[in-house]
C-alpha cells in the first residue's frame, strides 16, 4: 500500500495496490472500482506470463540477434593466391630446369591450388621457417604447379598423377627433368600442421650432392 503524505493525518489514498497472486496486481482507484493491470486469474490462467520470464527472453534474444549482426560484419579473410592460375606448368618447369642446371639444384613441384589451406600451411612453413627456408634457397628450384580445376592436367599426368595423393603433394626432380620421388606430405603432417622437422629431413635426403 502506498504511504500517504506526511502531515496529513487521517488523509484516504486515492489508490491502492493489491496483489492478487505472483507478478499481477490490481489498482484500486476508489473504494468499489478496481482495474486489474494484468489478466484476471479467473478469465485466463494460461495467458498469465511472469514478467521476470519476459525480461529474460528478451535479453537472450536482444543478445542472440547482436552476436549474428556482429559475424554479418565481421570482415572476411581471404587467403592470398599464391598459385598464379595463369600459367603453363610446361614452360614453368622449362624454366626452372635451366636454372636448376646451371645452379646445380633440384626443382620442387609442388603441386596444389589456392582454396587448399594445407597448400598455404606448407607454402608459410616453406617461407617463415629459417632453416628450411635457406635450405631450399641453396639446394632447389621451387615451382607452385596449379592444378584447380583441371588446369595443368598434362603435367599431373607427366608425372605419375602425384595429385591422387591430395593437395599438397611434392615432386622432386633432377636438373635433366627426371623424376626422382613423389611425397604425399600427409607423411609430413603433425596435428594440425606439417612438422619442420620431417619437411627439412625430407629436402636433406634429396638435396643434390654437391
């Protein structure tokens, strides 16, 4: 019930509040007239609904609705393409042999495409990681062979169709062209990345003798 106002002794409030039963009350505004501000509990129990049970599913949902407006927003990262789809794998490797002559390296095929994430993965461990880095610089010639959708088919098919291995998949050759290995770098692989140690293992064992 509300207080009446101090100094005013024996004053009648002109309303009063009564509660008919959890979360709904009635105001009474003079004796004999009372407006029920929620639904009566005799015309409709099932429509009765606790505040405190509204105000949670609104905040849920005002929450559930900022998280999908926030992953709408989100910018989206794209890979960098570093297989140039672009260009005849024949003449890449032409040109990679002639500097594999002179220089007295092998040529590294590597064999992939740009939706590949483990094409990436190898192509950042093959550039981040220093020791397999400068292995590389000083023993190989190396050759991002693009085969998305089809493209260099003939040079899959040159070469065994290493690419039944999946993507990535490496093909060693010698300075004359010739074939020396194919490695499925799934054999490469630790967790969820390849392991630095078997990928430098790996380009040690055919690497040219020199």
């Amino acid at each position: 019930m509300a207080e009446p106002p101090a100094g005013n002794a024996g004053f009648a409030p002109r309303f009063q509040i009564r509660n008919l039963w959890p979360g709904v009350a009635a105001l009474s505004v003079r004796p004999g007239c009372t407006h029920t501000l929620l639904p009566n509990k005799n015309k409709n129990m099932k429509a009765r609904i606790p505040v405190t049970s509204l105000l949670l599913c609104f905040f849920f949902t005002l929450i559930a609705w900022q998280g999908r407006v926030q992953a709408e927003e989100a910018p989206k990262t794209t890979r960098p393409k570093i297989y140039d789809e672009s260009l005849d794998g024949s003449k890449q490797i032409a040109a990679a042999l002639a500097i594999a002559k002179k220089e007295n390296k092998r040529v590294l095929l590597q064999f992939g495409a740009n939706w590949c994430g483990w094409c990436h993965l190898l192509h950042k461990l093959f550039e981040s990681d220093k020791a397999i880095s400068e292995r590389l610089k000083a023993d190989y010639v190396v050759l991002l062979i693009d085969v998305n959708q089809g493209h260099n088919k003939n040079i899959d098919t040159k070469y065994g169709n290493p690419t039944r291995f999946g993507l990535p998949v490496i093909v060693i050759l010698d300075s004359d062209g010739k074939p020396l290995t194919t490695k499925n770098t799934e054999e490469l692989e630790e967790g969820k990345q390849h392991d630095p140690d078997k990928v430098l293992a790996f380009l040690k064992e055919w690497a040219p003798k020199k």
